[in-house]
C-alpha cells in the first residue's frame, strides 16, 4: 500500500563515499522497494527490502547469505557519522542523547554505540557501532478510507482518534497524511479545513529541518519540534489555537494526564499509540482509564498483513467495530 | 656616469624593498594571528550558544573578511559540504593546507592549527569550548612572541635592505 517517496537519492550524500558506490548499483526494483539501510561496524551492510532484511556485495546484488556480503569498515561508519551531523556533533548533541537524527526530505537515522552516562541519566551516545537509515515515506490520500470514520459531519471536526499498530506498520504515515487532509480541507466531503498543531516530539511526523516540514502537512499547521508530547500540547492549546492537535506515539502519564486537560476545551485529538490489539492497549497503564471514561471516539487498528498501513479495523468509544 | 646611477638605483631600491618585505612578514604574522583569534571567538560563541553546525559558521567566518585567515574557514565550511564525503579534520586539513602558503604564519602556527582541526566537530559543546579556548591560548602565546620578533625586526629590515644596498653601490664606487 506504501510507496517509495524520493527515498535513496536522498540519503546517499549522507553516507561515506564508498558505501555510496554499492547502493548506487541497486537494481531499480530495489530501489523501489527500499525501506531501510543498515550500517552496523565490522559486519555486513544490509537493506530491508520489502519487509525482509538481506546482505549486500560489493556489487550491490542483494543476498539472504553472509558469505560474499560487504563488511562495513569503523571508517566507514566514523564517516557516516560525520556526514549525518555535518561533522558538528555539538549541534545535535539532543539527537545524540535521542539515538535518532532527521534529514533532509525526512528521512531518519536511527543509532547505537556506547551510552554515556551522567548522574544516571543519559547523556549521550559516543562510539557509534550501528545505523539505520529509514527512508522517509509520504503516501497522499493513505488516510483516505479512514476519513468517512474519522470526520465528524454534523460538527464539522474530527472526532478525538487514537490509530493502533504495532511498529512499523505505517501508523506515523496513516497520522501524517489525517493531517494534510485536515489542514487542506475536504472540499468532496465539504469538510472546511481546520487548523492543525503538530507536536513532534520524535521529529518523525513533520520532520522538520531547520524549521521547514520536510513532509507537506498541507498550509495550517503549526509544529511544535522536539517538544515533549505533554508540554507540548498544552503549549499548542495557549498560544496558537489549533482545532485540532495531532502528536505520535502517546502512553506515558505526561501525554495522559495532557489528553485529559485537552478532552473539553474543543479541541479534537489524534494521536497514535503502539500496540497491536485492544488486550495489548489496554494493558497500557495510562492509556488504560482513557479507553474507559471512552475519551478517544475512535480506534484505528493497523498492521502489516497486506503491507505497511493496512486497515485491520475501525472502533468506535463503545467498542462497537465500525470496519471489521 | 648615467649607467652607474641607474645601476646603483636599481641596487638600492632592490634591496631596499627585498627589506620592506621581510619587515612586513613579521608585522602580518602578528596581525593574522590576532585574526586567527577573533575567528575562534565567533566560532566558540556560535558552537556554545547557538550549537550552529559547523559548514554556516565557517562559512559565515570566512565572509567576514576577504584575507587568508578567512579563506581557510570559507574554504573548510565548502569542502563539508561539497559531497565529497570529507570529515570535519580532512575537510580542515585541505582548506588550511591550500591557503598556508598565502600567509605569513610559521610552522609552529602550523602545528597549532593542524591539531585544532583534528578535534573540530567532533564532540559536544564543552569539549569544542575546551579545544578553542586551548588553541587560543597557543596562539596568544605565538603572538606574544610574533610581536616581540616584530618589534625587533621591522626596523632592522625596513632600513637594512637600503643600508645593505648603500652600503654595496659605494663598495662598488
């Protein structure tokens, strides 16, 4: 259901120059179906391609073997590391602590080495061992069979939505794409368009670099970066009246306790959470009371059984299944 | 009688000016080093306060000024982002190794600028605060000693090539 957007072309002046070199020779087939590609020091460099991880030679030929695989140098990696934060570790020193950085065209990488540690908290990440470059997907109109659901038609306002999926399978995408849609206004379904606040705490929903959405979120939204969910939304509500306030990944008591503040100002709410069924949801402590005093009006369950962001099933706050 | 002249002239203002040279090598050694300083200030406010990546702030450095100083920085913020894959140090190296010949600085400036480069970008805020204010120090140190070699040697070449000059024509006479 997901397409490739831009993707590799985008990430290669990223990477150290020879590892350029043998993702340059990819077939495009695979370029096509290319959703990450992983460094990982003195082991063999990998890509996932539609789904499954596979090694890569020298010639770029994809392989499910280790023998004849391309083995990643520390060079190669120290350079990476260095192209990814345009040799200024000090001005991404919070990604670092984050384990994750944004490029340009919203592409995120993602690393791990050894955790640096102050009064018990970490501080950073030094020595970086291993990086996944996870090419950034934007799919107009993905959300569009959700819209019926999610559109409140009589009020002119989306109801209060929570999307469920386990990783990975496009609930970021499915939130990014509601947005746009909001913020452009459906004029077949003569839906206006609303104001939309975005608080991207992961920097994965907008994507922001340097200020500028890397990911078209359509001309009214507001995007709070690297703000932490639960200031963030309250923040969002005071100073730039948003009709409604998109955020990824809630769950900790901050983002509750914030949803709960947020629930009766008229304000809709939509957010994603991970999880691949009401059992797991509910066995989330915070989100637990949510789901009971029926807050969220509507679920949206994902998976990847037909690919990244297919629909599983639709949920009123009754627990009534609207999409089954 | 009028070759002579001419010939002793030419002597003189030779030398003279050979003397002229050497005397300004001393005073722009001293200068470009205090240029050197005034650089790392902008670079140790723009890295500690703002966290500006490095490519803008050497380039914003390297457009303050139109000297050698200044095209070492420009020329290391273009080789970051001119996608040939260099470090942070390599992209340094090359810059400062294409415009050293341009300047007046000695090899120990060399050596000092050789090893800030080495450690440019490559950590967090407190560390890159660390090797400027390190690298200042050195290179206040060098131009304490640049001034002292100015002090002693500008007039003694300013006037040494023309004494030299007189001193062979009437040799010569």
């Amino acid at each position: 259901m997901l397409q490739l957007s831009r993707g590799l072309s985008e990430i290669l002046p990223f990477l150290a120059p020879s590892l350029r070199d043998i993702l340059g020779r990819l077939s495009p087939t695979v370029v096509d179906g290319l959703e990450e590609v992983r460094l990982r020091l003195s082991r063999p460099l990998s890509v996932r391609w539609r789904q499954n991880e596979f090694f890569l030679d020298m010639k770029g030929e994809l392989s499910p073997l280790i023998s004849g695989a391309y083995i990643v140098s520390r060079e190669e990696i120290q350079k990476t590391v260095q192209l990814i934060s345009q040799g200024s570790i000090y001005a991404f020193e919070e990604e670092f602590r984050q384990g994750f950085l944004t490029l340009p065209g919203g592409h995120r990488v993602g690393f791990t080495g050894r955790a640096v540690l102050e009064g018990g908290q970490l501080k950073t990440l030094r020595d970086i061992s291993s990086l996944n470059f996870r090419i950034a997907r934007a799919v107009p109109g993905a959300s569009r069979p959700l819209l019926p659901y999610v559109l409140d038609l009589r009020n002119l306002r989306p109801y209060h939505t929570l999307i469920v999926s386990p990783p990975c399978a496009g609930k970021t995408t499915m939130l990014r794409d509601l947005v746009r849609f909001l913020s452009y206004g459906i004029p077949e379904l003569h839906f206006p368009a609303l104001t939309v606040g975005v608080v991207d705490e992961r920097c994965e929903l907008a994507a922001c670099c340097d200020g500028v959405p890397q990911h078209d979120l359509g001309p009214r939204v507001d995007v709070l970066d690297h703000c932490p969910k639960d200031v963030g939304m309250l923040m969002l509500l005071r100073s730039m009246a948003p009709q409604v306030i998109a955020t990824d990944e809630i769950g900790c008591a901050g983002d509750v306790t914030a949803i709960w503040e947020m629930v009766n100002t008229g304000v809709s709410i939509i957010a994603t959470v991970h999880a691949s069924s009401w059992e797991q949801l509910e066995e989330r402590p915070h989100l637990k009371e949510l789901i009971k005093s029926k807050v969220f009006q509507r679920y949206i369950f994902l998976s990847r059984r037909k690919g990244p962001g297919t629909i599983e099933s639709v949920w009123n706050e009754h627990r009534e299944p609207l999409v089954c | 009688m009028m070759w002579k002249m001419i010939g002793a002239l030419f002597v003189i203002s030779s030398l003279g000016m050979a003397g002229i040279k050497v005397a300004s090598y001393f005073t722009r050694r001293t200068a470009e080093l205090r240029l050197l300083q005034e650089a790392l200030q902008v670079l140790d406010t723009e890295i500690v306060y703002a966290a500006t990546p490095l490519p803008a702030v050497l380039k914003k450095i390297g457009q303050t000024g139109g000297g050698a100083i200044a095209q070492i920085f420009r020329k290391a913020g273009e080789y970051l982002t001119d996608s040939q894959g260099l470090t942070t140090a390599e992209a340094w190296k090359k810059a400062l190794n294409e415009t050293f010949p341009s300047t007046a600085l000695n090899q120990d400036d060399y050596a000092i600028l050789s090893a800030f480069g080495d450690l440019l970008g490559g950590s967090d805020r407190y560390e890159q605060h660390k090797n400027i204010s390190l690298t200042t120090l050195h290179l206040q140190k060098e131009e304490e000693k640049a001034r002292r070699d100015q002090e002693k040697n500008v007039r003694l070449w300013q006037y040494g090539g023309f004494l030299i000059g007189i001193s062979i024509v009437l040799l010569l006479l």
